[in-house]
C-alpha cells in the first residue's frame, strides 16, 4: 500500500468516526478543504461515492460503510500496537474517547481534568456528554460512564460512586406560595419541572418508593428540560418542584437553604455511576490511568 492510500482510508475513517468533516480536518490536522480533496480522491481512485454530504450531515453510502466495516479493524489494532509499544517504553499517549453522561462530567470528570492533564500531558482526552445512552462500540468510544443499571452485561464495569439519591426539591418561596405536598399523589395540585429522556423524547415518570409501595407519577409544570443546571435552576427560582440527583449540585442548594426537600420518605436510590468499556483483551494503558484519577488512586491520591 502507498502512503498516500493509507492517508486517504485514514481520512476516510475520521470522517466516518466524528460524522464531521470539520471534527475529522481538526483531528487529523488538516483544512477541510484538503481533507474534502483526499476523500475525493480516494472516491475517484476507488471508482464509488463513499459519503453522503448535505449541508448539515455526512455519513458512509453503502459502499462507504462496507469500506468502514473492512478497515475499521485494522486501524484499531494499529492504534493497539502502537500503544503497547509506547507503554513498553514507559511513554503514554494519543486519544482516549469517554462518553458520559452530564452528572458525571460535572461531579467526576471535569473537577480532575487539570490533574489529568497534568499527570499525562501526551493523551487527548476526547469528552462527549451525552445523556442519550450511546452504544459505545458503534461510536468508537473507549468507554462511557452510566448509571449502573443501564450498563450491557457484556461490559467490564468500574463502579465510580456509591448509589445515588434521588431527590424532589423547590425553594422555599414556591412551598410558601403553593404549600408542601405531603405524598407524591399530590404532586398533581403542583406545577413540576419535567425532565425529557433522551433516547425517546418522552417524559421522565417520577419514581417514587415507600416500603413496598411503588409509584410512578407524571407530572406537569412550566418548564422542560433534559439537562440538570435548567431544572435545578427553575427550582430556584421558585417554578415548580423538580427531581433530580442529590449529588449533582443538589445537595450545595440544600445545605445553604436555596432549596427545600420534599417527600424525603418517598425518596429513591438508583445504583451508582459506572466506567465501563468493552471486554477486549488490551485495555490501554489510558484508559487505566484515567479510571485511577477518578477513583483518586495511585498518584492522583497523592494530589489530593
């Protein structure tokens, strides 16, 4: 293979992983107008159209995405060579690729990121927060970080925090102006601040538990929200009951008075944050330093 066959599947393939020309011109250091070239040349050279572009999308034709599915592989274990080989040498380098979700960017990841860096100044971390469940495997991820109940059984799993408490909560302002609701049945009589999941768009059932007593109830209000700072926000500022995790800069507003709990006894656990990635036999040396940081082992303790 010619070295510049090998730069125009390299190209090809960033394009395919980021479904970006400009994230994949910025990856591999190129303009988007030479990476544009490359790929044009490789779809000359192969004989096919290999993406399809419109003005806000690119993704792989079907001869594009059977190209993909043949080299996809060989990259990977190139990359895999080439980080065993720097790792013998004691060196630690290239990209690592998490997808999270919000709470652990805030809580986990964005708080050690200067340490990180710091330690391992060579390994780009690449962060996608994303709430939205992502298969990490077909998004080229390295791992992702997920409440424990919704991880695959085929993943190895690192658990990062203990369970997480779910929490409703408004300011003392809104229970003054519009009273305490004493069971979630009562939240019906109060405005909420929804949450919309976001792998179907629907509304978020507010869960509730109270010994063997179970309850889901769908709640209405002002606002709706998929992203934690605009529920806790609308909280604040006296809209509506919201529901969130206490760990997620809930439990600040809480101490400091800015927020009230409201049906404590109604209150739920869901299993706690967890790193997980794909059982495969090399696990870069990366991705090891990067779970010790969030667990604060090793040299990450000592910074403490």
């Amino acid at each position: 293979m010619r070295g510049s066959d090998f730069a125009e599947l390299k190209a090809f393939a960033a394009v395919v992983e980021r479904q970006s020309f400009a994230r994949a011109a910025e990856h591999l250091g190129l303009s988007p107008s030479a990476l544009s070239q490359t790929i044009r040349q490789l779809e000359s050279r192969i004989g096919a159209r290999l993406l399809n572009r419109t003005t806000r999308s690119v993704a792989p034709s079907a001869s594009g995405e059977r190209l993909y599915e043949r080299i996809a592989p060989l990259f990977r274990e190139m990359a895999a060579a080439v980080a065993e080989a720097s790792e013998a040498t004691g060196q630690m380098g290239g990209t690592l690729r998490i997808n999270t979700l919000g709470i652990a960017a805030r809580t986990l990841i964005a708080p050690r990121l200067a340490r990180f860096h710091q330690a391992h100044p060579d390994v780009l971390l690449d962060i996608v927060v994303d709430d939205a469940l992502a298969d990490i495997v077909t998004g080229r991820f390295d791992a992702g970080i997920r409440v424990g109940g919704q991880l695959e059984k085929d993943m190895v799993a690192v658990r990062l925090t203990p369970d997480l408490r779910m929490v409703a909560v408004a300011s003392p302002d809104y229970l003054a102006r519009r009273g305490i609701p004493h069971s979630p049945a009562e939240l019906h009589g109060h405005d909420c601040v929804n949450w919309r999941l976001q792998m179907d768009g629907r509304h978020y059932r507010w869960e509730f538990k109270k010994r063997n007593q179970r309850l889901e109830v769908a709640v209405e209000g002002p606002v709706v929200t998929n992203h934690a700072d605009i529920g806790v926000a609308a909280a604040l500022h006296g809209l509506g009951i919201a529901y969130h995790f206490e760990a997620d800069g809930v439990g600040e507003h809480l101490a400091q008075g800015r927020l009230v709990q409201v049906l404590a006894d109604w209150s739920i656990t869901r299993p706690g944050l967890f790193l997980y990635y794909a059982n495969r036999q090399h696990r870069p040396a990366a991705l090891g330093a990067f779970i010790d940081c969030l667990l604060d082992r090793g040299t990450f303790a000592q910074a403490n």
